[in-house]
C-alpha cells in the first residue's frame, strides 16, 4: 500500500478548514441550482467569488499539511523554504544547482 501524505495528527491539524470549506461548497452548490433571474455576468462574477477562495483555501490547506508532515518527519520543510525563497525572490547559488 502507498504511504500515506498526511498521518492523523496532521489530518487533525487540518480539519480546521473543513467547515469553511463545507461552506463554500454548498454555496456553490446552492447558486448552481437556483437561479433569482440574474443576468448570466452576475452569475458568473457570484460563483467566481465562491469558487476563488474554495480554491485558495484548498491549496492553502494542502500547502500546509505538507510542510506540517515534512516538519514533523524530519525537523524542517523544504516546501517552506522553497515557498519563502519564491516570496523573497532568491534565486538558488550556482553551488546548488551542481
């Protein structure tokens, strides 16, 4: 069987967003089923505003319960420091790279 990405410790460190996520979902849901006879531009620009963040905040999740998973297994986070050097903008050495 695969090794799991996430143990049950970062499951539950994650479940935090579940409700949010829940949420947003049945919006979407909820707006894709009804219509108020809305112009098809404001359907859109109400489901993009729905959609948007489930999507951030699906990444941001995932991105988090990485760099828990890798903290916990190892000390530290390459995910982290990869995502704090594209923040800042550095660019590896050459003595990386070789």
């Amino acid at each position: 069987m695969a090794e799991r990405v996430f143990d049950r410790e970062t499951l539950l460190d994650l479940t935090v967003n579940v409700i949010p996520l829940g949420m947003l979902l049945f919006f979407v849901l909820l707006f894709a089923v009804t219509t108020v006879g809305s112009t098809p531009i404001a359907t859109v620009v109400s489901q993009a505003l729905l959609v948007v963040p489930f999507v951030v905040l699906t990444g941001t999740t995932y991105l988090t319960g990485r760099i828990i998973a890798e903290s916990q297994k190892t000390g530290h986070s390459e995910t982290a420091t990869a995502i704090a050097a594209f923040a800042t903008g550095e660019r590896p050495d050459a003595d990386d790279e070789a």
